[in-house]
C-alpha cells in the first residue's frame, strides 16, 4: 500500500482479447492514479508478435466496453450505450451499464442528451414505461452560423456533412451545444466531440481519433481551444 500511495502514476493493464494464429494481444490500459493531471480515458493497445518485431497499435474501444468502464463520465457512458443498442429505454440502458449507474442517474444522462440535440425520442415505450431514445438525425436539425450568430435561419437547406470543415462551417444545434459543454472542460470534452462529429461525418462514432486533428485545428483557428 505504501508503494501505491508514493508512486505518482499507476496504470492497470487488463487482457481483452488473445488470437494466437495472428499472434496478436488486445489489452485495456486504464489509468488508476496521477498526481499530475486528471485521469485520462482507458486505451486499448493491440500488441502483434512476429520474427521481425513486435508491434503496437492504438485500437477504438467498443461501445459496449465503454458502457460498463467506470472510470468514464455518466455521460460518456450513457451515450455509448445508446450507440451500442441502437434504441433504448432506461432500463435497457441501466443494464447495458452494467448496473453500476443508478436508474436515476440514467434517466438524468438520457434527458440532458435529449435537450441537447444528441438523442432523440422513437416514440415507443419500453417495458417499465421508460422512453425508448436513439442517436438523433443529426443531419435534419435547424443550423445556425458557427460564431454564435443567434438569427434564426428557418433554411431546410442541409449543412455540408460530408467533411469536418463543411460540418463546422454550418453547425446544427447539436454541436453548438456540444461546443458549450466543450469550452467547459477541453481536455476532458474533445474526446465526446470527435466521436459526436465523426457520427456524422464518418457515420462511426469509434472513428473520432480519425477526426481529432481537424477538429483541434478548427478549434484553434476559431479561439476556442
């Protein structure tokens, strides 16, 4: 225990999966301690074997392993259970959580992404009387200006979602809010975010490492990171 409470860092490696004809390993780094800033998401490192070298590769984790990592957000884990069901009511997502958020704490999660454009309603009720709720459309929302231009533009023109810099330039309201809560936190937010923009833009919220760049860079240019 002393040698736990000197160190500044601890990690934990957990196996996630082992092929061994492709001589490959999948584990779960999960940091458990740092004195120097707050705790970082888990990463999955997949580590491949052979006569020449041994090589590592940064791999996205599933959403229904985030759903149940407990170092993650409330939020973040909510919202990847909802991709991981494709719809859900509360008491699916509560279980697809592996139970350790409270039914409450779910049902507050699903409102807050509710009101911000995230998900949306299906209209069905799940067993329980629970609201049934889905990634929202996010193509179909009202856009407005990226510089917080508050006019209403009633336009049924669609943005340009097809690439970071079209989806920025004409943002819905999803992501104006997703931007809100990101200027909140940066560096715990831009994670959240990328997978939100590359839910659109790449139609795979798990691709956001892939969208990260671009996205830092627009932040950048605009003040905002």
């Amino acid at each position: 225990m002393w040698k736990e409470n000197l160190s500044r860092t601890q990690l934990q490696i957990e196996l996630v999966t082992r092929d061994r004809e492709a001589h490959t390993v999948t584990t779960r780094l999960r940091a458990k301690k740092t004195n120097f800033d707050e705790l970082p998401e888990p990463i999955e490192v997949k580590t491949t074997f052979s006569a020449d070298a041994i090589a590592l590769q940064t791999v996205a984790t599933e959403d229904t392993d985030r759903a149940v990592e407990e170092t993650l957000s409330a939020h973040d884990r909510v919202l990847a259970a909802i991709r991981a069901l494709g719809e859900a009511g509360p008491n699916a997502i509560h279980e697809a959580c592996g139970g350790t958020l409270s039914k409450g704490t779910v049902k507050n999660e699903v409102t807050k992404l509710r009101s911000s454009g995230v998900v949306e309603d299906t209209g069905e009720i799940e067993p329980g009387g629970g609201k049934v709720v889905r990634i929202a459309d996010l193509g179909r929302h009202r856009h407005r200006t990226f510089k917080g231009d508050d006019d209403d533009d009633d336009s049924s023109q669609p943005a340009n979602t097809n690439t970071v810099a079209g989806l920025f330039a004409d943002p819905p309201e999803w992501l104006a809010t997703q931007l809100e809560v990101y200027r909140e936190n940066p560096k715990k937010h831009i994670g959240p975010l990328c997978a939100a923009v590359a839910t659109v833009v790449l139609g795979d919220g798990l691709r956001g490492d892939e969208v990260r760049e671009e996205v830092e860079k627009i932040l950048e240019d605009d003040g905002q990171a």
